[in-house]
C-alpha cells in the first residue's frame, strides 16, 4: 500500500510537471498572439512623439497613454470573451442591429483604408526613406514608396501565403531585441537632458497622454481580432467563459507589461531627444535619429528593414481583414475586388505624409474612441442590468453627444453658445472627457429605465447568454 501511495504520489508530480509545462507553452503561444496583432511599428512613433513634447513630465503623461495605448487593448479582448460574440457586429448589436452595422463598418474602416492602413506605408518611409533623402525630395519619393509598398500589399493580400506569417514571427521577435538594445544604449549614455514640456502637457500631461494613446487605435483593433485570440484560447484548451477570460488575462498581462515597459523607454529617450536630434512634428524621425546617434548607418538601416517589413505585414494583415468583412457584408462584390480598392486608396491616403495623416485621424477617433471604450465597460457590467437593450442605447446616446461635439470641436467646426454651456456645466469637458460624465448619466438613465420596465424577448436572450 505504501508502494502504491509512492506510485501515486510520482504520478501526481508527473501530471503537476506536465500540466505546468503544457500552460507555460500556451501562455507564450498566447502572448506571442497578443504581441503580433497590439505591437504595430506603428505605434512607436507615438510614445517618442509624446516624450519629445512632455519632457520633465513624461513619467506622468506616460501613464495616461498606457491606459489607452495598452491597457484598453486587453480589456477589448477580455470584452469579446465574456461577452461570448462571435464577431465585433454581434457584440455592437447589443445597442440595435443597425447600430452594430454602422460601428462595425465605421471601425474596419478607420483601422483600414482610412487611417491605420495608409499609416503602415508613411510610417515605412518616414523611418527607413526619408532620413537618407536631400530636402525637397519627399514628395516624389514617397509617392513612388507608397506604390510599391501598396503594391506588395495587394499582391500578397490576394494570394495569402504561410511566408508572410512566417516572416511576422520572427519580426515581432526582431524588433524588441533590437528595442532592448537601443534602450539599453540610451540608458547608459543618455541623449541629453529632458526638456521643458509644450503645449497641453504643460497643464495636463495624464490627460494628453490618455488622448494621444487614442492614436494607437489598439483598442479599436482588439474589437476585430479580440476573436482570433479568444479562438487560439479555445484552440489551446480552455472551453468555459471564466477559464477563457482567465487564460487572456494572465497572458495578457505578461503582454501588456512587454508594451508598457517598451512605450515607457522610448518616451524616456523621446523626453531626451530634443537638444540632439531637434523638435519633430511626429515620432518616426526620433527612432531613426536615436539608431542613427548611436549606431551609425548601420542601425538606421537595421530599424528601417525590420520597421518596414513589419508594417508590411500589417499593412497585409489590415487589408484582408477589411476585404473579408465586406465581402461578407456585402457578398456580391468579391473578396479580390475589394482588396484592389482599399490597397489603391490606402495607396492616396498615404501621400499626404505621416503627420498630416496623423492629424486628419484625431477627429474621427475622438468620436469613435469614447464609443468603443463604453461599449466594452457595458460588456464588462452586462450581468449588473442582466443584458437589458435599453441600458446600451441610453448610454451609447448620452457618449455619442459628446463624442460628436469632441469630433466637430477637432474639426474646427464652431459650436457657438453650445460650446460655452458644455465648456460650463459638463465636467471634464474641457479635458476632452466630457464623454465620461454623460456615458454615467446614460448608465444611471438605463438603469433606471429597466428597473420600471418588463425586459424584452431580445433582452431576455441576452440575459440567458450572460
């Protein structure tokens, strides 16, 4: 018997080993998930940018951008696995069907065609053309840069091949080794000394930061393929809804503390930048300035390669995504039709250079952002109302107020004595989260709503899938 028990005792440990070795490998597969589709070459820029403006106060205004830039991501996913959806349009339908259409296409085509798609390819040329061309060449150049890269984009998009994933996982890889190396570098011997902040975050550098994370788009990308890590969550053994959102969460985090920590550097040595390197009106010139400052040629040209193809491969990744959801939408048109479109556009919209690009987008995420934030709060709070319908509409009215009013404001559309009385009366409307207190009141008004009120057939389905 004591034999047996020893027996027993061996087995257990053996299970224990395997078990643990077996959840250490699906977390990495996880967060190898996790950091392909939220660590865009992209988003860079954006942490070097901030740093370069807020100075003395990055520490702060850095914070405020990993809310946004990397913590939204996670809870945009965790949203898609609780809620059980199967799709971004499904989830949105909570608030009405038609709604769900709309966001859903306004979101595809906001992370595609529109702005981050075309951002790919500035993004390339910005770091890896423009810092070896003469002044007065930009233009011609990255005319003929857009064609080729959008070119491959389509090639590759409609002929999607193992090569290109392939590629994307060394990448990844690829990149924040030659991050780590760069940081390390600039650790050691720092730039210069940080600057004075400019502009908002002289008086408000969390809030600025919070917004500028807004630029990442990562929180509207983790509503569209939130699913795809959730299926590899599935795929990898997990069945009920608590141990799927369990299993994102713990790699998850391990993810998002990677991009923390990697926005945090490069804001630290955008912070230093300014007296070496110069003032820029975006981030690309500061890594290529940084890899060039301390490495030469040589690590210019390394960031520019491992930059451009990553983009490359995102900019893949974006477009067929967005050609297969409409063509799922709109089954008439074919998949390869809509590919040359939004490749072609994509191809325009990048001409008009990163920063302007940049700037055309704040206005569209200032509406849409607030939206994508409450919606995936409303997941989250989903069994406190028990799914009811009227709960999403009225908070999804009361944010969509604002957030329309925050989209006119930055397109400079004057809002006269409207503006006055919000600017007045609405708290943190000054700070551009005026979003905040009229999602509350919605909430409140929704709740209120279906306490007095007997839950629809629709709403009862909901409660059951809760």
């Amino acid at each position: 018997m004591i034999f047996c028990q020893k027996v027993s005792n061996v087995k257990e440990r053996g299970e224990f080993k395997w078990k643990r070795k077996f959840l250490f490998q699906r977390i990495f597969l996880l967060d190898s998930c996790y950091l392909h589709f939220f660590f865009g070459a992209g988003n860079l820029i954006f942490p070097a940018y901030l740093g370069q403006l807020s100075g003395t106060s990055v520490w702060i205004a850095i914070i405020g951008f990993l809310v946004t830039g990397a913590g939204l991501p996670l809870m945009g996913v965790l949203a898609i696995g609780i809620s059980g959806s199967s799709d971004l349009q499904t989830l949105a339908s909570r608030v009405h069907p038609v709604y769900g259409i709309i966001f859903t296409v306004a979101l595809y085509l906001t992370i595609g065609p529109f702005f981050a798609l075309p951002r790919t390819g500035t993004v390339s040329f910005e770091i890896g053309i423009a810092p070896f061309l003469g002044e007065g060449n930009h233009q011609i150049a990255l005319v003929v840069f857009s064609i080729i890269f959008f070119g491959l984009t389509l090639w590759l998009s409609l002929s999607p091949s193992k090569i290109v994933d392939r590629v994307g996982k060394y990448l990844t890889p690829a990149l924040l080794l030659f991050l780590l190396i760069l940081i390390v570098t600039a650790l050691v011997k720092p730039l210069g000394e940080q600057t004075a902040p400019a502009g908002n975050y002289i008086t408000s550098p969390f809030t600025t930061g919070f917004l500028e994370g807004y630029n990442t788009m990562d929180a509207l990308a983790s509503l569209v393929f939130g699913i795809i890590v959730i299926n590899a969550v599935k795929a990898s053994g997990a069945k009920t809804k608590r141990s799927i959102a369990m299993t994102c969460l713990k790699a998850g985090l391990i993810a998002v503390g990677c991009l923390a920590l990697v926005y945090i550097f490069i804001a630290y040595i955008g912070s230093m930048s300014v007296g070496k390197l110069g003032l820029f009106d975006n981030g690309g010139p500061v890594l290529s300035g940084a890899a060039d400052y301390y490495f030469g040629s040589f690590g210019r040209i390394l960031l520019a390669l491992i930059i451009g193809l990553a983009c490359l491969t995102t900019s893949i990744g974006l477009t067929t995504a967005c050609a297969s959801y409409f063509q799922k939408l709109f089954p008439k048109i074919r998949y390869g039709t809509y590919v040359v479109i939004f490749s072609a556009f994509a191809c325009l919209v990048a001409n008009v250079g990163l920063a302007n690009l940049i700037s055309f987008s704040v206005p569209v995420l200032m509406m849409i952002y607030p939206l994508t934030i409450v919606l995936i709060l409303l997941t989250f709070l989903n069994p406190l109302f028990k799914g009811r319908r009227v709960v999403y509409v009225t908070t999804i009215l009361f944010t969509a107020v604002i957030s329309i009013m925050e989209g006119a404001k930055a397109f400079k559309i004057p809002l006269g004595g409207l503006e006055n009385f919000f600017s007045s009366y609405v708290p943190f409307y000054n700070q551009s989260l005026g979003w905040i207190t009229f999602g509350l009141c919605g909430l409140v008004v929704g709740i209120i709503i279906a306490l007095c009120t007997k839950p629809t057939s629709e709403s009862a389905k909901n409660e059951v899938n809760i």
